[in-house]
C-alpha cells in the first residue's frame, strides 16, 4: 500500500520533473502497459497466449479515427455523437467487445498451439482490414484526429494526455489487481489447474477465458483510443503481427501473473529498446537495426534466467535483502457462516451406478458395475492396476459418460450434466494425481471449491463490491483447512507442502463446496504411517456426520481398518462386494491380487 501511494505521488510529480522527452516516452509506456497488463490476466494467468492483441488496439484507434473525424459519417439521428472522443471511446469498446466474443468463441476452445496460432491468424486479417479499406486511408493512414476534451479544456499536448494516460493504466492495474484477489479470480487463476479440475469444483472454465479474453481487448482498446488522441493521426502499421509479440513480451517479461510485473515489463522494454537503438548504432559506428539483435538475446538470456520474469528477479532480490516480512499470519476475515445444504437422511443411497459399461474401442474398461453408496457409510473401491477403477471413478464423477447403464445421484440421473452441474447437485472429488495451484496459497486452494456458494460478478469484484461475500468464502475455506488439520500452512504457498498434505489439501477443497459425497482417488497414496492415521480419523468424522464417501485405494491395510464395505473389481468387472475381513477371505480376491498363487 505504501509503495503504490509512492509509486502515485512519483506519477503526479513527473511532469514537473521530466522534460518533454521523458514525458512523451511515459506516455508510451503507460500506452503499452495497458495492453500488458491485459495480457498479463490472459497470457500470465490464465495461461491463454495471444499475439493478436494490437489488432483491437487498433479497433480503438481506427474506432475513435473514423468517428471523431467524421470519416464515417453517422445517420442523422446519431449526427450529435460525431467529432466526441468520448462518444468514440464507448462504441470502440462496444465494437471490440463484439469482435472480441465473436473471436474469442472462435479461438477459444483450441488447445495447445492452436490458440496462438488462430491470433495470429485474426491479428493478421485485422491489420490488413485496416490497411486495405479507401475510407480508413489505406496504408498512408487518417489525420486530423481531434483532441480530447475534458472539462472543456482540450488535452493537446504530451503533458496534458500524460495524467489521462496513467489515469488509465492505475485504474486497470487496481481493478486487475481486485479481481486477481477475489473468487472470480481465483476461477480465472484455476486454469491453470486443468479443466478437469475446475470444473469439478463448479468454475465455468468456457466462461473464465471468455472474461479475460474480453478483459484484455477492452484494455488494449482504450490504449488505442489514447494513442488515436495522442498522435492525432493512425495507419496500419502499430497494430501489426509485431506489435501484438512486442506486447506478449512486456507481459512475459515483466513477470507472468502479476499486475506490477506487467508495468514493469512495458517500461523496461521501451525504455531499453529506446536506448539500445541510440547507443548501439553509435557504438558500431553505422546504422541499423541493432537493438533487435541485442534485444532478441537478452530477452533469451531473461527467460532462461528467470521464468517468473524480472519482476520474480526483483521479488527474490527483495526476499534476500529486505528485512523478513514472509508469511505474516494475516487475519482471518470474521464472518457469518455460508448456508448448508440439507444433508441426506442417514443411510439413503445418495451415489448409485447401475449396470455400468464403458468400451474404449474394444477394450471393455468397466463390465454391467453396479454400487450404491449410502449417506454415512464409507465404501472402497477396490483392485489390481488396470482393474477399471479410475474408469469407473470418472462415470460417477461425472467426467466421462458411461458407453451404458446409468449413475444416479440423489435419484437423478447425471447423464449428459458435466461435472459442474453434477458438484452444484452435492458430489465432490479429490484426485488420483493432486491437482492445485502451487503458487496460491492452501487457503485460497481450498477456496476454489467454495465457488459456486458464492454469487460475485467480475464487476463486483474489480471495484471490491463483493467484500462482504468474500469475506464469508474465506472464512468457509479457513473453517476446512483447519478441519483437515492444515491450519500452521493456512497460507503457504500449497507447493511448498509435502505430497501427503497436498492430497489433505484437496479434501479440504473438495468439503469447501459443502458435498454430501465424496469421492477420492487414492488418497493415501505416498502418504507416511502418521498422515494415514489422521486421513482415517478425518474420514470416520465426516462419515459420523452423514457423509457419503467412496474411496478408490490400492493400500488394502488403510481400507480394511476403516470402511464398512468394500467392493473389489478386477478385469473391469465386479468380482466381490461385501464387510472388509469377508472381502479379506474371499479366494476370488486373493487369486485377482496374487494372480492365482492363492492358498
Ligand atoms: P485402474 O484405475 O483400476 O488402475 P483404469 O480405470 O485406469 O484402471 O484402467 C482400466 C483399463 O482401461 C486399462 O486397461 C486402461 O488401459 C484402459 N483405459 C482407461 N482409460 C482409457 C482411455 N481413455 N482410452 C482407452 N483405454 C483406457
Ligand atoms: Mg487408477
């Protein structure tokens, strides 16, 4: 908080400070920074790689252009909008937020390199629109673009664009800064957890890339409206392919997935590109374009350095040289207690599959399974490697659909639902290789599976209106973390755990969304004798409470001492079900173990 009122109170000094140069070089920076930071939310959060992102800087340029010029001429209903900037800024954010839904329900959904290379494709094809269109001035570009008005005074100068620029670019930064700090953001930050996981916990994965896709166009939008007013003349040529990679750069090289990082990132990269092509040309006695040279090799030498980016340079420089101030227990927001749901009667069947089938191709993964789980019983899952349990675990779990037969949860068939519609109806999961955000701390891990007990919207969140809901979500997370016996790591880092509290970790998670079933893929696995003991304890308590649990294991000893059935598989089908020391027994269970040297 102190160094963002220094950092403002710098900001409001330097004009008086800087001469005209130094004024017009922030300016850019400031310009630049705006798109990074969007970039930042994209590329650094949500993991999301754009190079298309000068494209809409150039939809809020050639937007303001047209209008404020009166290039376009507008019906004559509309005749008093034109020649407003301001008028211009709003359709030039409405256009980008159209173009940008319409592309980014597009792009998306493709995974892997296929997403940078469909913003390539739309970067590409915009800044040929812009270039190819009479009306837009072709490549030699429009001029006579008015200034902006503000209180009547128009802002025609670098000095005087300077505190609309930046006025800007804080507001993004704290609004960025918010929303990373509340549940929406933690659903934007589970991206980068997989899918699978997110969605288990109730995140509409679609909906948090769409929202940080449009976040980051209206960002770069505005920056383009700025740059329209500031050069009061546009072409093509700054919303190019090159651009859009120069602006991932700031992004990537201010620091992946943090809001100052990203300013950082824009200044260091103007500033040295600025100075590198100054200096080099005189150093080598001719001219050229060096800087790219230099600039290409130090920004190799920067990654390979570091990949947090300069600013983790700067953080781990702070760590060593400040005085400690790690971990510093904050307090625990006070706070009324989130509803339950009603929890099911003792003893009803609260997870059922009947007749069960799943074929991958010819393989018969799970053959005609049947099982009920009841509320208050903890029932085992059972068998040798490649029996199908996993399979089966992802039929009731609701991320895979069986080939036939059905899975009831509560009575209703959770056919077709996908795994969010299925954990807002009371299942939850943990999983067989822990998935969580390692770099988030254990208690806003567990806070993602409080997610769909809270309501926020994105806006709410960016302008801290949802103070109040967060503080009741927080405090849920706090009361499971200290349920499952995490509370000295409250806030460590969840990386920084050993592999045994990760998986107590994500039960926590999993009780945060308030299930009356639980599923866990082995949770026991690579646990010590010590930790197995309290994971028994923690599950014969939630089951003393009503819960549902069914537990995937390969540690027969954990399963026997604590479930009160067990069924075993081997060859995907159901081989015996029936009390622990029974199972125990039963040749059929010795010879799927031993492979047939049974007694
Ligand atoms: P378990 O968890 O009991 O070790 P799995 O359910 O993971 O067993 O696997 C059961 C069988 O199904 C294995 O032979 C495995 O190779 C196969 N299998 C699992 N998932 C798939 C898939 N997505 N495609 C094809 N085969 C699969
Ligand atoms: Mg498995």
């Amino acid at each position: 908080m102190k160094a963002l009122a220094g950092f403002v109170v710098l900001l409001l000094l330097a004009p008086f400070a800087l001469p005209a140069f130094y004024l017009t070089l922030l300016n850019y920076i400031g310009l630049y920074s705006l798109v990074a930071l969007g970039l930042l939310l994209l590329t650094g959060v949500g993991g999301l790689t754009s190079f298309g992102q000068a494209a809409f800087v150039g939809i809020g340029a050639y937007t303001t252009a047209a209008l404020s010029t009166g290039v376009i001429e507008l019906p004559a209903a509309l005749a008093w909008t034109q020649h407003s900037p301001w008028i211009a800024l709003a359709a030039g954010l409405l256009l980008t937020f159209v173009v940008a839904i319409a592309l980014g329900s597009m792009t998306l959904r493709l995974s892997g390199h296929y997403l940078p290379l469909g913003t390539i494709a739309w970067g590409i094809s915009l800044y040929y629109f812009f270039g190819t269109f009479e009306q837009l001035g072709g490549q030699t570009g429009m001029s006579g673009i008015p200034a902006i008005e503000l209180f009547g005074h128009p802002l025609v100068t670098a000095r005087e664009m300077y505190y609309l620029i930046w006025a800007f670019v804080l507001i993004a930064a704290l609004t960025t800064q918010n929303l990373l700090d509340s549940r929406q953001g933690r659903a934007i930050r589970a991206l980068r957890g997989g899918v699978v996981m997110a969605e288990a916990m109730g995140v509409d994965t679609a909906r948090s890339r769409m929202v940080i896709f449009v976040i980051a166009s209206l960002q770069a939008s505005a920056s383009g409206w700025l740059y329209a007013h500031l050069q009061r003349f546009v072409n093509p040529s700054p919303f190019g392919l090159q651009y859009g990679i120069d602006y991932l750069f700031m992004a990537v090289v201010g620091g992946a997935g943090q809001v100052w990082g990203a300013l950082l990132g824009a200044t260091v990269i103007t500033v040295s590109k600025q100075w590198l092509q100054d200096l080099l040309p005189q150093l080598l006695g001719r001219t050229g374009n060096f800087e790219m040279i230099v600039f290409g090799a130090l920004l190799i030498l920067l990654l390979q350095r570091s990949r947090n980016g300069l600013w983790g340079l700067v953080a781990r420089a702070a760590a060593r040289w400040l005085p400690k101030t790690r971990a510093k227990p904050r307090a625990l927001p006070q706070a009324q207690a989130l509803p339950r749901r009603p929890m099911p009667q003792r003893g009803e069947v609260v997870l059922e599959a009947k007749n069960v089938t799943r074929r991958f191709g010819g393989l018969v993964a799970n053959n005609d399974l049947s099982l009920q789980v009841h509320a208050g019983e903890i029932l085992a899952l059972i068998g040798p490697n490649g029996a199908g349990k996993s399979t089966m675990f992802n039929q009731l779990s609701g991320v895979d659909t069986p080939t036939s037969g059905q899975v009831l949860l509560r009575g209703q068939s959770v056919a077709g639902r996908g795994s969010r519609a299925i954990a807002r109806m009371g299942l939850s999961r943990s999983f067989q290789h822990v998935r969580l955000l390692p770099a988030m701390s254990v208690l806003e891990n567990v806070a993602i599976g409080a997610h769909l007990r809270g309501k926020s919207s994105v806006f709410s969140a960016a302008w801290r209106l949802d103070r109040a809901e967060e503080a009741r979500l927080l405090a849920e997370a706090a009361h499971q973390v200290e349920r499952v016996g995490l509370q000295e790591h409250m806030f460590a880092e969840a990386g920084s755990l050993a592999l045994g509290q990760q998986r107590t970790l994500e039960i926590a998670r999993a009780l945060a969304s308030d299930p009356c079933v639980l599923l866990l893929d082995e949770p026991a696995a690579g646990l010590r004798l010590r930790e197995k003991q309290a994971l028994g304890e923690l599950l014969s308590k939630l089951r003393a409470e009503g819960m549902a649990i069914l537990l995937v294991e390969h540690d027969m000893d954990f399963v026997m001492g604590l479930v009160d059935r067990v069924v075993v598989m081997d060859f995907g089908q159901k081989i015996v079900e029936g009390l622990p020391h029974e199972v125990q027994q039963n040749p059929a269970v010795l010879e799927a173990y031993l492979g047939g040297v049974a007694p």
